[in-house]
C-alpha cells in the first residue's frame, strides 16, 4: 500500500471509530461533530463520505458484519450453549456493533445490501437464543428483543478516564447475565419487548424524517 492509500486508510479507521462513539452517544450529531473527533478536516471527511446519510451506512454495516461475525463464532463453538453465549455477548458489547446498529434505526435509508445483512444478523441471533433457550440455562420470561434492549442499554454507559466506562460496562453485563440466567428468582412485571418494537424505531424515525 501506498503512503498515500495507507494514510487515506488510517484515516478512514480514525473516521469510523469517531463516528461510533459520536452517533453512539447522539444519532442526530452533525458530521462535523466526527470530524473534530477524529481529528480530520472536514473535506478530508467530505471526501470519504460525501454525506452524513452515506457515513451511517457505513456504521450500520460494519456494526452488523461484525455482530454477525460475532454470532457466527459463538454458533460454531465448541462450548457448552451458555458459554458460547456469554462469550457472544462480551464481545458483541466491547465492540459496540449490535449497539450502535440499534442506534442508527431509523436515521437513514437502507440500502437493499444493507436490510440483507441485517436480516442474516438476525437469523443467526434467533438461532444462538434458541439454542441457549433449549438448553434451559435461560429464564423463560425474557424474549430475544428484551435481551437486544438491554444489551443497548449497557452499551450507553460511558465514563471519563482511560478505558471510557468498559470495565463497568463489563460489570453490569456480568450482573445482567446473572439475572438472566434459569432458574429466575420471581417474575418480572409488564410484557416483555417484541421483535416489531425494535423494527417499528426503523419506520418512526424514517416517518419523522418524511
């Protein structure tokens, strides 16, 4: 690789990365926002990414390449089922990829190759969630939308200091998974989040943009 193509590459990484965490904490952030983040121009930025709509793309379908990745992994794992989920989710939650794709629901049109990588995302999520279910080592009260949620919720936790918060995010995943975990210690109460509540942020936020 070239100096050129190698410093246009870092700085594609610098971009991705500052994007992450700036839509992470504000979907509606202006993409100069990124750029002073990322510590690039905003016509270095320009020129990558010609628009705030394309730069979403982006996010959106490395966040759900790697959270496929992750889900792919932990389905062809050796481990027992609740391992190779517990693995899953460590890593789905330091990378932030199924976070920040929930995130950006709704913040931009998606591409026909786009709604394909999420829907074998979610194929491969519905498969290690039954398997963990069959397995009986997951309480019988939570669906997989309720676990996608919190999983979104932890994400969020963000800190000054060296790490940014993810060794508390770390701790509060392992105090989620407790309480996920079969036998449950008594019921919870309302019913619990659906699979149409996470795609109905897709069409309200789209609807509001209309």
């Amino acid at each position: 690789m070239s100096g050129r193509r190698a410093e246009a590459a870092r700085n594609d990484g610098r971009i991705l990365d500052a994007a992450r965490a700036v839509f992470l904490a504000d979907p509606d952030a202006p993409i100069s926002s990124v750029a002073a983040a990322a510590g690039v121009g905003i016509s270095a930025l320009y020129r990558r990414y010609p628009s705030k709509e394309q730069l979403l793309r982006a996010l959106a379908e490395d966040g759900l390449t790697r959270y496929a990745a992750s889900l792919e992994a932990a389905l062809a794992s050796d481990d027992d089922p609740w391992t190779a989920y517990v693995t899953c989710l460590q890593e789905v939650l330091d990378g932030q990829s199924q976070a920040l794709a929930q995130r950006l629901a709704g913040t931009f049109t998606p591409t026909p190759e786009l709604t394909l990588t999420a829907q074998r995302a979610a194929r491969l999520s519905g498969r290690l969630f039954r398997r963990v279910r069959k397995a009986g080592e997951l309480r019988d009260d939570v669906t997989e939308a309720d676990i996608v949620l919190l999983l979104e919720t932890v994400s969020l936790v963000e800190l000054p200091g060296a790490d940014g918060g993810a060794s508390l995010r770390r701790r509060y995943l392992a105090l989620l998974l407790q309480a996920l975990r079969a036998p449950a210690a008594g019921p919870l109460p309302g019913p619990p989040a659906r699979e149409a509540d996470l795609t109905a942020r897709w069409r309200a936020r789209l609807s509001q943009g209309d």
